[in-house]
C-alpha cells in the first residue's frame, strides 16, 4: 500500500502535525481525489479548536479542495478517474429528510461537512462523498479553484439569490478573503457596487476589483457614506465584525437587506426601529456541489479570480496563522 503526507490535528489547539499515512481506500458511494490545492479558511479554527459539535479527532482539515478524481467506490457511476473536481464546505447529505427532499441540500438535518465530519483536503489525498463533488473548468487552476469552493460559493450564490436587478446598488462590507471575491461577483452580475472598508488604502485595490464606488469608514459611517450615494439595495456583510455589520444597516434603502455571510464571534446589535422600514436581515450559506459548479463555471466565464498566497503542507501552522490574523491577502492555499 502507498503512503501520502497529511496535515493532521492530534489534539486541540495544538501545532499541525504532517504524519505519513496509508493512501485511503474509497468506499461504497465515495470517490478518492489526488488533491493539487486546498484552500485554509477562517473555519478550519473549528478544527484546530475540536470546537465544532461532535468533532472527534484526530482530523485532517480543508474544505476548499481542487485535484482529479484518483479512484472511485462501488456504486459511483457519475465521476471517473481524471476529472478535474472540487469539494467544498458541504460534505454529503442524506438524500431523504425533509430539506433533502425539496432540493435543499444544504439543509440536510444530516449533513456532512468535509474536513469536520470526515478527513478534508490538507493531505495529498481525500476521500469524499461523490454528491459533494463539483465538476471544475479547465481553465481553472488548483489554486484559483480552492478557494471558490468556500469563499466564492459563499458570495456568489449569496447574491445571486437576493432578488437583485441589473444596476441594483450592492455594497460589500470589508476587503478580505470573502469580500475582495463578494465585489468581482456583484459588478460581473452587473449592479451597481460600492465597497466599505476603513482607510483608503484599500480604494484603488476595491476598483481594480470592479467597485464604482468606495467609502472609507474611517472619514464617514458607512451608513452616512451609503446614503449619500442614495443607499444600498444589499449590504454583503463580509467581514466578521459584529460593529460593522451593524453600523450598515442604516445605509440600506427602506427595503433593502443586510445580507451576512461572515460570522462575528460577538452578538450584532440591531434597533427594531431600523427595520420598521421593511429592511431585512438575512444569512446565507455557502452552497451544495452544483452551487460550487455554478461559482467555478461563472468565475470562468468573467474572470473572477482569488488573490491567493501558497503555502506546503509543512507550512499550514503558518498559513493557518496569517489567515487567523488577517494578513494573507488574500486566500491561503496548500499546494501538496
């Protein structure tokens, strides 16, 4: 039997440990993968903390997987060995509860998630479900690719079911990992889009990325800031700052929505009389296999594309460590 390198977590909070293992074998219904990148995500924390409910370790993380499908289980007739795949967040469902059955996968009362339920992508092999696989365009790199299964799913299916128009006004709030993806999608879908983030540092990245407008927060509220430009149809709240998520709302038109898909650790304080107007607060999450097919298939066609930094499987303590301090600019990527 052959052996692959993995990244584990052996104990909580403790350093990544790169073991030496047997390459896994898949089983009925699951597919292995030779990963080429995996992406590093602020919730991989989940695992290197155990704090994810009914995490068991040890585990290997990495939800943002690209490579070729390496081997298939019995019963997988829809992949076969060399098709260019990912894997995101969404690792399985069970096909038979209620959400399963109206289609929303995502809501699966029994979902897997990869990388928590189940070893993930920061390993030179992974064995996955075959119904959380994506089919990938060739002209997506590894690299390109990871982080589009996570941050860009996120985003992008995010807008796209906002009940958005053409040249409606989507604002992003924050430039990071999610954000710098959040404002390529809503100018490539055509809205009008206006970044927030605080200084002006960050302006002439926000319109190399497709922005028409920036307002810097450290001049004027983003509430303030979006209501002199005629407020927002959506607020993408893509930074988890629980005092910026909310400091947007009032920059919203009467009827518009604060649309979140980042997690602040610390609870968001709204005023019920904000939303009196019909404004909403709403979450989203990332997406099933077809939904990460869709963003790669899009990101292909409009030249949406991460800015990443790469990173070894012996460097994933200090790839983990930049993205847990806000430094990588702007995904982090393994590269087995």
């Amino acid at each position: 039997m052959s052996k692959m390198r993995a990244v584990v977590v052996s104990k909580a909070n403790a350093p990544f440990e790169v073991v030496e293992r047997e390459v896994p074998e898949p089983g009925a219904g699951q597919v292995r993968i030779k990963v080429e990148a995996c992406g590093v995500c602020h919730s991989d924390a989940f695992v290197k903390s155990a704090g994810f409910p009914g995490m068991q370790l040890p585990r290997v993380p990495g939800h943002e997987i690209a490579g070729r499908v390496d081997a298939v289980g019995a019963g997988v007739t829809q992949w076969k060995t060399g098709d260019w795949v990912g894997v995101g967040w969404h690792g399985g469902h069970c096909f038979h509860c209620d959400a399963c059955r109206r289609g929303l996968f995502i809501n699966c009362e029994k979902a897997q998630i990869t990388g928590i339920s189940y070893d993930g992508g920061y390993a030179e092999y992974s064995v996955v479900r075959s119904e959380a696989i994506a089919r990938l365009p060739a002209s997506l790199s590894a690299v390109e690719a990871g982080p589009l299964l996570c941050a860009g799913v996120t985003t992008y299916n995010a807008l796209r079911n906002a009940g958005l128009r053409p040249g409606d006004t989507v604002a992003v709030q924050g430039i990071g990992g999610l954000g710098h993806l959040g404002l390529q999608y809503a100018a490539k879908m055509g809205f009008r889009t206006v970044a927030l983030s605080r200084g002006s540092d960050k302006e002439d990245l926000a319109r190399e990325l497709g922005a028409h407008e920036y307002v810097d927060t450290a001049k004027v509220t983003a509430a303030e800031g979006l209501q002199k430009l005629g407020g927002a149809d959506v607020v993408l709240a893509a930074a988890p700052s629980a005092e910026a998520i909310a400091g947007a709302l009032g920059g919203l038109k009467p009827r518009g929505t604060l649309l979140i898909v980042a997690a602040p650790f610390d609870p968001i304080a709204i005023s019920a009389m904000a939303l009196l107007s019909g404004k909403r607060i709403q979450g989203w999450p990332s997406g099933s296999a077809i939904d990460s097919e869709d963003t790669a298939r899009f990101s292909a066609l409009t030249g949406v594309r991460p800015r990443t930094e790469t990173f070894s499987l012996e460097q994933a303590d200090q790839a983990f460590a930049r993205v847990m301090e806000n430094k990588v600019r702007f995904r982090a990527v393994l590269t087995p």
